[in-house]
C-alpha cells in the first residue's frame, strides 16, 4: 500500500512539473492555442515566433507573437468569432523558382450571413483581421476573393482568404 500511495505521490509531482497544454499562451480555465498561418492555411503551434492567432473557446481570438499573453475579452454569449489573414501568394518567375506569401495590408471585407446581413472589417498591417458574429453560415469577400465558412456560438473559425497572385523574377 505505501509504495503505491509513493509512486502516486511521484506522479503528482512530475505533473506539476510538466509545462500546462498551451505552454506559455495558457489562462484560467480552459488554455488558448496558437495557429499560424504557413503559406496556404492555419495549422496549429506557435512556429518560429512570427505572428500566430490565439484562439481560445468563448473568448475572440486576438493576433500575438509568442511573447504575449493570451485572450482574455468574452465572446458575447450567442456569438462565435472569425480570425483570418488575406495574403498575396507570392509565385516564381522565369529566372527563379520563388515562394510565399505577404500580408495584404489594409484589406477591406464583407462578410454575408446567408440571411443577406453584412458586417465589414479592415485588415491590420500584417492582414490579419478578427472579429465576433452570430452563428450561422458566412461569405467572406476581399478583393475580388471569397470563401464560405460557418461560425458556432462560442467558437473561432479561421479563414485564409487569398486576395491576388504575384509573379516574381
């Protein structure tokens, strides 16, 4: 009996020990997660320390670098939220094979719930753009660009919207 009440007691030490889901992006209650965006669309984790959206399950996303906290504003009860970049996919040229992706910078949007209701929004200076709205299906359109996504009530989708294509040399 005492060595299983020991190996117990060392197993809740070692717990207590072991870095909490969410490493340093963690809050009270549930932990927040870090998406980044590779080029073509969010997959989770924090990367190499370039911007990542914090999402976190009743609360609105909100764009960080690994250094900052994690979101703390409530999504009003009866919404859920979007999180997204509008980015210009960068392609190579004839002298060069080239790659990735920049920000579109100021990127207005309209986002339509299928009922016809709008909502708009402008991306930041790195195009990334959040916001809180009621569940329901959605159109989101930039620059001649659009995507269809769905938003539950206390959750976060994440919408790569890719606004135009670059041709490098």
């Amino acid at each position: 009996m005492q060595m299983k009440n020991l190996i117990l007691l060392l197993c809740l030490s070692l717990v207590t020990l072991l870095p909490a889901e969410g490493g340093m992006f963690r809050n009270l209650g549930k932990s927040a997660h870090p998406w980044r965006f590779n080029g073509r669309e969010f997959v989770p984790g924090a990367g190499d320390g370039s911007m990542v959206v914090m999402v976190r399950d009743g609360y609105l996303p909100v764009v960080r670098t690994v250094d900052d906290s994690a979101p703390s504003v409530a999504v009003p009860e009866g919404l859920g939220a979007i999180a997204g970049i509008c980015y210009i996919q960068v392609s190579g040229g004839k002298l060069s094979s080239q790659g990735g992706e920049i920000p579109a910078a100021g990127c207005t949007l309209e986002i339509v719930h299928a009922s016809g209701v709008a909502w708009h929004a402008t991306t930041d200076q790195n195009g990334f753009f959040s916001l809180s709205l009621p569940a329901g299906p959605y159109v989101v359109r930039g620059s001649g660009s659009s995507i269809k996504i769905t938003v539950t009530e206390g959750r976060t989708a994440l919408v790569a919207l890719r606004t135009g294509k670059r041709m490098v040399d």
